[in-house]
C-alpha cells in the first residue's frame, strides 16, 4: 500500500453537512446542472442489462445470481448508453451503479447520464464512494423493497467538483490502486478455496471412511457409495430419522432460517425479504435435539441439527433421531459433496425456467443409505474433526480479516480521494502506464449486505420470491 497521502494547502467549508471541507479551489455544483435524465424506450432488440453493486451495470446473463424477467413488453424497457449511470431498487444501499455497456433495463429504475462525457469516470467514483451513499438516504421515498430514491431531490443536492485535470489525476489514481487491491484480495480469495477444499476432503473422509487410513473396507452394497469400513454399518434414513410435524398455534416464536455457513438462525439476523408473511401460526415448530432439512434446498446440504427453539417454514422438514445417533456426525455427512449429488438425484423438480425448484420429499429421503460407524466412533470423528480441522479454519479466518481489512481500506482510500481529503496529484503523475482491466469498476461494500437473487431486473413488477 502506498506511504500517507498529503492533504491539500488550503480548504474551504464546502456548506453540503454531508461533505464538510473541501480543496479550497474546488468547486460545489447542484447535481442537475451536470447531469441529464435519459429515458428513451422502444429497443427491443438491445440486450438486457442488470444493475448490480458490485458489477455496475453488466449485460443479464453476465449476473450470477438467479433474476426473474418477463419477456414481454421489452419496447417499454429504458435505453442504458455506455457511460450513463443507473439508479436501481438498492442504490440507496450500495451506490448509483455506472454502465460500461449498452442495452436496455427495468423501467422502474432511473436513467442519467453527465452532460460534460470527460466528468463521468470522476463521478463513477463519487457515486460509489461511502459518503456519497450515506448521504443518499436524505433522498429516498416510498416502500419499494425497502425505499426508492427520488432522483428529483436528488438533483438538487450538491456535490464536489475538481477542475478537470485533477478529475484525471484522481481517477487514474483510484483506478491504479483498485486494480492493485482487487488483485490482493483475489489471491487471498483463492488461498481460501484452496483451504475450504482441503477441509472438505478431510471432512468427506472422515465421515465415509473413518479416520484411521489403515482400516479394511467392504463393499457398501450401495453403488454410489462405494466401500465403507468393515465394521461399519450401512442403513436407510428412515431407521434413523423419522418426520414430526406440529404446528405454531401462538405465532410468538422466534422465525428460525437454514444458512449454509451458520446452520439455524433467526430469520431477521440475516435477511428479511418482502412478502414475509405476517403470522407464525401454523409454522412448523423446532427444538433442541431435532434435524431440520431445507427440502427445496437439500441438494445444498441446507440441513443442520438444531440447537435453539423455534419456528420454520412449512416448507422444510423437521425430524426426530429415532435411534440413539450423533446427529452432528450425520449432518456433516448429509453435507458432503456425495451426498449433496445424491440428495440432488432423489429430488423432484417444481415449477418450469429459473424459476423451478428442485423437492427432497421425505419418503425418497429416507431410502438413501448411509455410511454408520458405532456410535463411539461417531463421537469421536467429530471430536477429532475439531482438531484436524482447527489449523484450517485458523488460518482461513485470518485471511478473511486480511480481505475485509483491504476492503476496508479500499472503502475509505475512495472516500478520502474523491473528497478532497487527501491530494493524489503528485502520486498519479508518477504512476507508471496500465491497460485497463475488463472488469475494473469502482466498487465499494454496500451498507446492508446484498443477498443472492436481491437485485431485480422487474418487467410488470415481477420478482425474485
């Protein structure tokens, strides 16, 4: 990382709270004298576009996460042009997203582009800086997944506008430092899932064949499983687990979710998404000691043990152990990449498109066999999972402290820069010629965390349920 950037010879207040004092030779703009609305429709033929937090505005089948579209009525889609800014459902959260390409979006977001082209990489900045954000709650209107942003407020707000020198200097500086960060944090990203694979190999062993590698094996009797320690036994699910299923009456219990990297938690301590239903009553109930299966999501191993009391959605599967099993062991079983493509192959499929489902119905639940140790030995792979497991999770904790450290001074680095907090001229000029990565687009953290399949790209109002 760069030595301590110097601030600027001389400041002005700037009269914006949200912006405080600026280089005295910057000027304060409204932001309607530098920027035009865009909405054109009738180009049906351009392709779709998403805007995303953390990709900008990027062509559909470029998003990873699942989106919901209907295909009809693309003529009253609005025009994106290359460089335009768009105002999606969650800006108010992540930013105003920037477009690098061109196509057409959801008519319920808002269009804009600069009326000067050369002040739009500087603004590109702005608007994804976390002052800039924050001061976009002052802006927002309605109940629309959330709230909405008034892009009429918004324009007349004010904001910081360096001569057009130093707007160059100030994005080639950001653009160096973004591209030197994001290449870090993809190192460590990739350490990581090399981390996260060798746990899952260690964990897939233990769990199918023991921890001593010297064990003898036998036939399984199961093709897909293979060989299992001789003195294992193989059974069905439904010799070990059997349904219940009793309701709510009260509603005042606590909205229990699956997450795959925290098991059962309350529903409100990650997500919350609108449509949420209002009433508990008739949710299934869960205690301590009990299995809870996500069935739609089962081929992602969204099944844990419970340990807090609760209700979940009727949707999902609620067992009690029928014979005396470690029910971590079988849940960390029921997660492996094995049977993950087993659960997957049992599963029936709702509904038709990105839209379909796939359903692990209890009764093809419970004909999967299983690998079962002695339950000792059931206890104690668990326990020595702890600590072959220990160093691992060790390390990959540390290097995702390194990550939110990188982003968090990624987070303030922009903030500082495009304010006018600390001066880049003399860094910029030294910086030596790069071409342009494909995917470099200012990118900061959102506020609220974005949630897979959050973002919309909505024809008559249609959702990701």
């Amino acid at each position: 990382m760069p030595d301590t950037l110097p601030p600027y010879p001389a400041y002005k207040d700037s009269g914006v709270p949200w912006l405080g004092r600026i280089p005295a030779h910057w000027e304060v703009q409204r932001m309607k004298t530098i920027v035009r609305e865009r909405s054109e429709k009738g180009f049906p033929t351009e392709p779709l576009l998403a805007a995303t937090q953390t990709k900008g505005v990027v062509r559909k089948e470029e998003y990873e996460n699942r989106t919901v579209l209907a295909l009809k009525d693309l003529h009253l889609l609005k025009l994106v042009r290359v460089s335009d800014f768009v105002i999606s459902l969650r800006s108010f959260q992540g930013g105003i997203e920037y477009a690098r390409v061109q196509g057409i979006i959801s008519p319920a977001y808002t269009v804009f582009y600069p009326v000067q082209s050369d002040v739009h990489k500087f603004l590109a900045w702005l608007f994804k800086s976390r002052p800039f954000i924050e001061n976009l709650t002052l802006h927002v209107t309605g109940i629309r997944q959330g709230q909405n942003i008034d892009f009429e407020k918004l324009k007349r707000s004010e904001i910081p506008l360096p001569p057009p020198d130093e707007q160059h200097a100030i994005t080639r500086y950001l653009d160096h430092m973004d591209r030197r960060i994001r290449r870090y944090i993809r190192a460590k990203q990739r350490l990581i899932a090399l981390l996260e694979e060798q746990k899952r190999a260690i964990i897939h062993q233990a769990v199918t064949r023991g921890l001593d590698p010297t064990v003898r094996l036998k036939p399984s009797g199961v093709a897909w499983l293979g060989e299992v320690p001789e003195h294992w036994e193989v059974k069905r699910i439904k010799y070990l687990l059997r349904e219940i299923d009793h309701r709510s009456t009260s509603g005042q219990e606590t909205l229990l979710s699956l997450r795959m990297n925290h098991g059962l938690v309350p529903h409100d301590e990650h997500f919350s998404r609108p449509g949420q239903a209002s009433t508990l009553v008739g949710y299934k109930l869960v205690r301590p000691g009990q299995v809870v299966l996500n069935r739609l999501q089962a081929n992602n191993g969204l099944v844990f043990a419970s340990d807090v009391y609760g209700v979940v959605s009727p949707d999902y599967a609620v067992f009690d152990p029928i014979t005396d099993v470690d029910l971590q062991y079988l849940t960390t079983l029921f997660r492996t990449p094995t049977m993950k493509r087993k659960f997957r192959v049992e599963s029936k499929g709702l509904g038709t498109g990105t839209a379909g489902f796939l359903r692990l119905y209890t009764d093809r639940f419970g004909l999967i066999a299983v690998p079962l140790p002695p339950r000792n030995e059931q206890s104690r792979i668990m326990a020595e999972l702890d600590t072959l497991l220990g160093g691992i999770l060790s390390t990959s904790d540390r290097v995702q402290r390194e990550i939110d450290l990188l982003r968090e001074y990624r987070t303030r680095l922009i903030a500082d820069v495009v304010t006018g907090q600390v001066d880049v001229r003399a860094a910029a000029a030294q910086l030596p010629e790069e071409a342009e990565e494909a995917d470099a687009l200012p990118e900061v953290e959102p506020l609220d965390e974005e949630e897979p399949g959050e973002e919309q790209m909505d024809v008559d109002e249609e959702t990701d349920a």
